[in-house]
C-alpha cells in the first residue's frame, strides 16, 4: 500500500479502480488518524495513518491497493473543552459523514461516550476508553452499477398517489416474498410487493428513512429499537438493516429494489432526517459528527456551548447554517438523486432547516440553495411544516416548488367524519385543495399533500376503533404518543363483536379513504390502511419492530372487502380528470355548493354550525388536464355527496340539462356500486356518494 498526498476533494472514500482517495472536513481538529480494519478477523484494527495533509479544512489522503469492502473510520485530536463546542476524542473511533455505506450496528457500551459514564457530564472527565469495538465501521463501496435504461418516472404532480410505508413493515410478514428477501430492500422489489402497489394504483412509494440510523441506547435497555428510523448518523448510506447480503450489499441491493419498482412506473421518495442526528444532547455518544467538529456540525448554545440548541426534540439540531454544513446536505441530496436514482424527498421537521438563527425564514439560505440547484428541481419536495421550536408551526409558509403535509386537512376530516358541528366551511376549503393556505404563494394544489393517517398516530383501523393511546409497550409508561387523535370508537374501545359497531367503523374507513381520494390535492396513504392494519391502539409505535408495526397480509372478508373498494376509490380518481385538478375552483365557475335541496349553499348556511351535509359539485370544463397532443382531455362533471350526521337524508340531485343520467360510481354505505339516480337520493347516515354525469342511457 502506497501513501500519497490525495486530494481534498470529493468528500468521503472515493475508490477511482486503482486506490481509494480519503477526505474529512474539520475546521477545529489538530491531528486526523485513518483507521483501517479487517473485516476477515472480526473487525480488528490494522493500521493508523495520520493524515499530515489539510487543505481549507479538509484532511485528505490517497492509499493505492486499497479499494471496495476495507473499513475504515477515524479517530480526531484537538481539544476537549464542551463549554467552548469542542468535544475531540481520539480514543473513539468516528463514523465517516461521507460514508456510502456503514458496516455493523452499535454494540452499547460505555466505551461509546467521550465522557465517563456514571458521573454529571459536567463533572466528568475525558474518557480515555476505545470504542473501536463497539463502534460500526465505514465501508468503501465500488460505486458501479448496471442500470440499464433505468429512467425517473417522472409522474406529474396532479396524477401522484403516494404509498408510505416502512421496508420491513410491508414486506416482513407477506407469504409471496421469499424468507430470505421479507424485511430487506429486495422484499421491496419483489414482484408480490409491486403487484399490490399497481393494483392500488399507487405511483409513489414514501418510505421511512433508509439512511444509517442510530439504535437507541434507551430503547435497547428494554429489548426495544427504533424501528421507525429518525435517528440518522449516516446520510449517504443505506440502512444496512435492510440489506439481505454481506458488506457492502445495502447500496447494491437499494439500487436494485429503485430499478425495479421504477420498472413498474413507480417513484421512490425517501423519507430524510436533515435536522438531526442520532448523537443526542450533551449527554449523549461520541459516534462522528460531535468528535469530528461538534461546533461546525451542531446548533450549540450561544456562550454556553456545552448545550445544544434542540428544535427537534431529540437532544441536538444540525447546524444548516455553516458552509460545510449545509454542503453536507446539499451533497447527500445529490447522491441520492444522481447515484441512487430516487424521486423525491419528505423532509423530517423541516422547519429546523429554515432557522437563522431562531425564526423560521422561508427564503433563508437552505430554501435559498436548494431552489437554484439543477439537480433537485427536477424531484419532488415534501416538507413536514412543523418542529418543536417556537412558531414551529409553518404550514403554508414554504417556498414555490414545494408541497407541505396538510395536518390541517387531516384534523378536519376526521372532525368532519366524526360528526363535529361547525364543521361544513373548513371542510370545503379542504376538499378543494386548501387554497387559504396556498394560493397566495402562487402554489397550485399540489402544495397540499393530504393524509388523513400516517407512520405517526393511529393507524385508519385504530382510528375507528380507539378513543384513547393504548402505547405501554413502548416502555414509557403510556405517556408518549399525542393525548388527542381526533378519533372515535363508536361505542367500544377497541376490538368487538359487536355488528352495528363493526359496520359503522368499515363505513367510516370508506369515507376517509374516498374523502381522501376525491379531495383536490395530492393524496398520501399510510401504508396497511388499505387493508385494515391495527396497531392495537398504539399511536407512537416508533419503537415496534415487531407484529405491532408489520402488516398482516392474511385478510378477512372484510379487510377484502376495504381493500377492494380502495382499489375502486383509486380507479374512479385515476379516470376522472376533474379530480386532477392543478388549481383552485373556490371562488370560480366550475364548482358549486350545494344543500339537500339541491339548490347552492347560503352564506346563512355556511355559518349554521348545524350545517352537516355537504355536496360538491364540479363541472367537467373546469379540469384543466392536459393530454400528449396538447388539448385538455375531456372530463364528466362529478357530484360528491357527504353525510356525517347520524340520520339519512333525501338529497335532490341537480337536474341534467340536455339528457343523461347521474351515474353512481361508489357508495360508502353499499360495498357494490348501484343503478344511475335520477331526481332524489337517499343518503345514509355517516356515508359519502360519488356520482357521474353521464350519457342518456335506456333505463335499467
């Protein structure tokens, strides 16, 4: 093995065929260490290269006959002095933030913590312990890969239906997938997985994050993990939890698994933890960033630079507004786009991003960069609008070109479904795409992505099913987990025998998934939801690797009977351009209001908080749909009925001009579509209808 200078530039191990080429920011280090191991003997340190080269702050050098599969990691000198932001150690080997792939998992052990464990941090000394052992190692990859002529599916936003799920969740417990694949990015790909997903009708996959996560210290102590993943410590490598392969095999097998489902027509958006990492406050481990340059890498306190600033509520915030920083992340974003081929990106409590220092900026310096970049203009943005900061609240306030997590419609639709009063105004403005929030940024409806369940809360089944969080198992004495779901039970507390109460909660699942698919905007829907998935009343099952968070895919005649008519929800969306509208109808032709009556909507009636029921009808003229010739694809106009009260009520349909007939294209209090209506429509208590407008046809 050869030394030589190297260079400073990429960041991270770069193997070029001949030799890998090592690069580490530290603008507070006094000495660099590369630490090379053996992976054949269980992972023992071979050699110390101290790196005598730094350029702007970068510590680089060159190995020849060095290449894919070495691990290697760092040991960083300077001082340790947490009241000034410095907390070097070198007797704790550190993970490379460049790192394309990590090897292992952590081994808890006090070795881990720069300081001695047992002691106030404060009070304790410098820890003089080794964490090689303990510690997981980076791994130089080979960055080569056939793609053949893998293409971005590139759905636009009006026709996108996004599935999000966990790798392992989906595929853990599916019968189709073979052993070796369930739970691994290959169990992903596999043809069971995106035969479900095409059914659907899906055209995006949000999964939770891949990226190399922390396992909790905590969580571990009572036999636990962090199943969910929002404890990243390696933003350029795949979690290799989900690889079913030895070294290395995580960034091949991740590759594989966006091939293929690209394939299938279907995008891949991944899930990113930007605002922290998985180091936690002062008092958490040594494991790379803190021990590399803790003042560069981490929001810290002003003159008191032992503690962080926590917009997160994980201990620690990412410091976005260094240089080096936020390059860390402008980086990472572009590899997973150019080098790993995904779609698009959900941003985890993006508000973080946007502080400078403490207010949230819309137009601060990461929206700023990543507005003029060539390579993310091209993918989907998400963010999630809230942190825990003050104001951390921002929806509706993010920059052109993204969409937002409308929380705001999901809290309405299930007041709506739940039978709140005063409900039939803010339920509108949702259905419409919530242009109160977005159309004075100039945003269309893409801006709102709606949910009405996701990862965190209750499941659509728990949703029906519980009025209170039923989360002890996650060992924090059912205090995690938020207090209010906005959910009801009907009449039981969980699971029942009970048949009146069994069949109002799969009629109220209907209505969520058809208000869900029928609302302009962009739908999102949790994964499992389609087919019934409980998590027994756990509202934070963050920690739940196990049956509680896996989907079982051995369904009942009703989960069936669920899962057919979301087949059928996601057709009638699909083939129906007025509900795949890129603007705004509030104010405007083309869409009206309208009570039992069949006449429009009063103001006097908006402001009735007794005003329940609701129509909407749109005119096919107002979808704006364009085909592959350039001219606006022709579409029916469309009547969606809502009931949320407790009894049914004769609705007089509006009268077709010219011939034709009101087709009925689902009924949430009948499984099976029925006849065409003409004059007047029974509508059930606690249902929703969606009609057509179709051609004269002889009667039935």
């Amino acid at each position: 093995m050869e030394v030589l200078p190297g260079k400073h530039f990429p960041l991270g191990a770069t193997w070029d065929g001949n030799g890998v080429n090592f690069a580490l920011f530290s603008q507070h280090a006094e000495a660099v260490e590369l630490c090379l191991f053996d992976s054949a003997v269980g992972g023992a340190e071979l050699q110390r290269l101290r790196l005598d080269r730094r350029t702007d702050f970068v510590w680089h050098t060159y190995l020849s006959g060095v290449g894919p599969g070495q691990l290697y990691g760092y040991r960083v000198h300077g001082s340790y002095e947490p009241d000034a932001g410095h907390r070097f150690n070198p007797n704790k080997l550190l993970i490379d933030p460049y790192a394309r792939a990590v090897a292992g998992q952590i081994r808890w052990g006090d070795e881990l913590y720069g300081y001695e464990v047992g002691h106030p941090e404060e009070d304790a000394s410098f820890d003089s312990r080794d964490s090689a052992a303990c510690a997981p190692k980076s791994e130089v990859i080979d960055p080569s890969f056939d793609w053949g002529d893998d293409q971005h599916p590139q759905v636009p936003w009006n026709r996108t239906v996004i599935y999000e799920c966990h790798v392992k969740g989906i595929t853990m417990r599916h019968p189709g997938v073979a052993p070796e694949w369930r739970g691994r990015y290959m169990g992903m790909a596999s043809d069971p997985i995106i035969d479900h997903l095409l059914a659907l009708g899906v055209t995006a996959v949000e999964l939770l994050p891949v990226h190399q996560a922390v396992q909790d210290h905590q969580l571990a102590k009572h036999g636990l993990s962090n199943y969910w993943g929002y404890n990243s410590i390696g933003f350029f490598a795949p979690d290799s939890r989900f690889a079913s392969g030895d070294l290395g095999e995580q960034v091949v097998e991740f590759k594989r698994m966006v091939r293929r489902l690209h394939l299938a027509g279907i995008e891949v958006i991944l899930d990113v933890v930007y605002n922290h990492t998985g180091e936690g406050n002062q008092m958490g481990p040594t494991l790379s960033f803190r021990g590399i340059d803790n003042a560069s890498y981490y929001r810290l306190i002003p003159d008191s630079g032992r503690f962080y600033m926590d917009f997160t509520g994980t201990g620690n915030s990412i410091n976005v507004l260094h240089p080096r920083t936020i390059q860390l992340v402008m980086d990472s974003l572009r590899y997973w786009v150019e080098e790993m081929h995904v779609d698009g990106f959900r941003f985890d409590l993006a508000p973080v991003l946007g502080r400078e220092p403490y207010d949230v900026d819309p137009g601060g310096t990461f929206f700023d960069v990543v507005a003029q970049d060539p390579v993310l203009a091209q993918v989907k943005l998400i963010a999630e609008p809230w942190d825990l900061g003050e104001d951390g609240y921002q929806l509706g306030a993010f920059p052109l070109g993204w969409s937002e997590w409308n929380g705001r419609y999901r809290d309405a639709v299930r007041r709506f479904w739940r039978g709140d009063l005063g409900m039939a105004h803010e339920m509108a403005v949702r259905l419409d795409g919530s242009p109160d929030l977005y159309e004075a940024s100039g945003r269309g409806s893409y801006a709102s992505l709606n949910f009405v369940t996701s990862h965190d809360g209750f499941t659509l089944n728990d949703l029906v099913s519980f009025e209170q969080k039923h989360n002890e198992a996650n060992a924090e004495g059912n205090r995690d987990g938020t207090d209010e779901s906005l959910s009801r039970n009907w009449g039981a507390e969980g699971p029942t025998r009970a048949a009146p109460i069994r069949r109002i909660r799969e009629r109220t699942k209907r209505n969520f998934l058809g208000t869900l698919l029928l609302s302009n905007g962009v739908p999102m829907l949790l994964g499992g939801d389609e087919i019934g998935r409980s998590q027994g009343g756990n509202n934070n099952a963050y920690c739940q690797d196990n049956e509680v968070s896996w989907f079982n895919w051995d369904l009942s005649p009703a989960e069936e009977v669920l899962l057919n008519f979301t087949r059928q929800a996601m057709l009638v969306r699909r083939e129906n351009p007025a509900l795949r509208r890129r603007d705004f109808l509030s104010g405007k032709a083309g869409i009206t209001w309208i009570r039992p009556d069949g006449l429009p909507m009063t103001d006097q009636q908006w402001q009735d908080p007794r005003t329940q029921i609701l129509g909407m009808l749109i005119d096919g003229l107002c979808s704006d749909e364009i085909g592959e010739d350039g001219r606006r694809v022709p579409a029916a106009s469309l009547l969606l009925l809502m009931n949320p009260s407790d009894r049914s009520r004769y609705i007089a349909l509006p009268p077709v001009m010219g011939g034709g007939n009101w087709e009925e294209l689902f009924n949430t209090a009948w499984p099976e579509s029925q006849p065409p209506r003409e004059g007047a429509l029974n509508l059930r208590s606690h249902s929703l209808v969606l009609l057509r407008l179709g051609a004269p046809i002889e009667s039935v």
